[in-house]
C-alpha cells in the first residue's frame, strides 16, 4: 500500500480561498486516519478545533448514516470522500487526550520503523510531543511566531520570525533534523507571501518524500496560483513517490484555476491508482472552489437532502 501521512485541518463551514477539507485517495484511507491519531496522541489535553459545533448537531442516526455512505462501494468516488470528511470534523476530543507515557513509548518504537515515511512520521510527532511538554507554546503566547491561519493540527510548530531566505535554508538544509524544516515550512506557509511559495515550491526537490508530500499540502493550503508550475512537475513526474503526486493533485484542485483543470485531467489515466483518483477528487474540489457551495464535507447536507 502507498502510505500518505498528513495532517489536515478539521474545518467544519467554507472559508473561501481557505483550503477546504482535503479527500483522500481509498488506498491512503487506512493510514490517513492512523497517522490523524499519531498528530492528535501527541497533543495531551489537547481539543481538535472545528468539530464542536457538528458534534452538538449530529444524531448518531445521521453519523450512522453518512458511514454507510463511506463505505459502499457503489457510490461515486467523490461523494465517499466527502462523507470521509464530513465523519472527521465530527470527532470529539478523546484522541487529543491520548498523549500520555504510552503512547510516547510506541511513538518511540514505530520511530524505528523500516517504512520510511512511518518512522519519521512518528518523528516528528515525538519531537512536537517534547516541544509542547518544555512550554514551547509560549512562543506562540508571546508573539515569537506567527500564527497558524489555517486552523489545522500541525506535526510541527512554525519557526520563529525570520526573513524569507532564512527561513528557505532552513527549509532545505537537509543536514538538519526534519522537525526544524518542517518549523521552517509552516513558517514560511503562515507568512501566506508568493516569495514565501517559490521557496516552498524548492521543497518538492528534497530527498524525503514525507517531507515533499507535507510540503505538496501546504502550498494546497494556501492556494496561491504562483505554486502551480512546481506542483504540475511533482505531478508529472511519473517516477515519484506516490503520495507526493497525490499531495501535489489535491493542491492543484484546492488552488483552481483554469490552468489546473487540463493538469488534472491529463491524468484521469495515469497508470498509478493512487494518482489517479486524486485527479478525479481533485476536479471535484477545482468545481467547488468555482462554485457558490458553502462547505466541502457536506455530508449532512446531502444526507438532509435525501430525506
């Protein structure tokens, strides 16, 4: 199986031009929701933002019937995987409150894993588990860094204030520890400048394909159309990693310009399944940020409108 492992924000209405809640490709669904444990154990006390509002509504008969959405096959790809999302910003906060000895001690065994992506995931979520517990969200108390615009559970704090061409090399130093770039990486997302893209857009190039997918999903948050020439050539790269092409589609349907849409549907084809039905997903995501839709994850609505 390819593995893609995220962390994505859990947005419960439309913020136009705000990356809407992002679908999934079914062969990244397993490890998509394992590794959205891995980020939210790692955060003790913690509540997932955006989902309180949906949890107060939902009857369990309604979550009930938007999993059977999900899982049947027979439905289109695109409608599962908005269920897929509507189900997430249902989640209340019992993930968030995992992050005691445990689950450190098997973030610490799965940090040894053979699978590459595995092990610096789990990386990652223990050096932001030892960042939170030495007080580091001071930082953002105090105004040392700039906050997160986009509301989503990061595997990594911003980095402090710098300059634009600091915060790159920082980026792609790949002599220093993933967690430190991927600091530099929400900072330079948090800066939302089209300098700040091109310097993302020069990620796509480093060795770890973690690394090139989170940045594939950053430069989706931000949706600035000066992205677009480095996620096309991630895209078209036939030889890269999987998940890094899936990252870089989804970008390209969240940014939605016309130039996006030939992209995608260049590679509605493509020999890799993966990518693939993220072209399909991701066209249905290019038709909703053109369109006057409120939300993405519209479940519940389209549940309330069947009935």
């Amino acid at each position: 199986m390819d593995i893609e492992v995220v962390c994505h924000p859990p947005l419960t209405v439309r913020q136009k031009k705000r990356q809407p809640a992002r679908p999934l490709p079914a062969a990244l669904l397993v490890f998509r929701l394992w590794q959205l444990l891995v980020v939210l154990s790692s955060c003790p006390g913690s509540k997932e933002r955006g989902g309180s509002f949906f949890s107060r509504m939902a009857a369990v008969e309604q979550v009930a019937a938007v999993g059977r959405v999900l899982v049947n096959p027979g439905l289109d790809l695109t409608r599962r995987f908005r269920a897929l999302f509507t189900l997430r910003n249902l989640g209340g906060e019992a993930l968030g409150a995992i992050g005691d000895s445990a689950v450190v001690d098997l973030l610490k065994e799965y940090s040894l894993d053979p699978v590459i992506e595995v092990a610096e995931t789990c990386q990652l979520a223990v050096r932001r588990l030892e960042w939170l517990l030495s007080g580091g969200e001071t930082q953002l108390e105090d105004g040392s860094i700039d906050n997160n615009p986009y509301c989503s559970v990061d595997p990594a704090p911003p980095a402090p204030r710098m300059s634009v061409p600091e915060l790159r090399s920082v980026l792609l130093d790949e002599s220093l520890p993933l967690f430190e770039r991927y600091r530099a990486m929400f900072a330079l997302r948090n800066l939302g400048t089209e300098e700040a893209v091109v310097a993302l857009g020069d990620g796509l190039q480093c060795s770890s394909a973690l690394f090139r997918h989170e940045i594939g999903y950053v430069l989706g948050q931000m949706q600035h159309p000066a992205a677009i020439p480095a996620l096309r050539a991630a895209l078209e790269r036939s030889k890269e990693n999987p998940m890094v092409r899936h990252e870089a589609a989804e970008a390209l349907g969240s940014i939605g310009k016309e130039e996006c849409l030939a992209v995608l549907q260049s590679h509605l084809r493509d020999q890799e399944r993966v990518v693939k039905e993220s072209c399909e997903v991701a066209l249905d995501m290019l038709e909703y940020e053109n369109s006057d839709k409120f939300q993405y994850a519209d479940g519940l609505v389209s549940l309330q409108d069947s009935l």
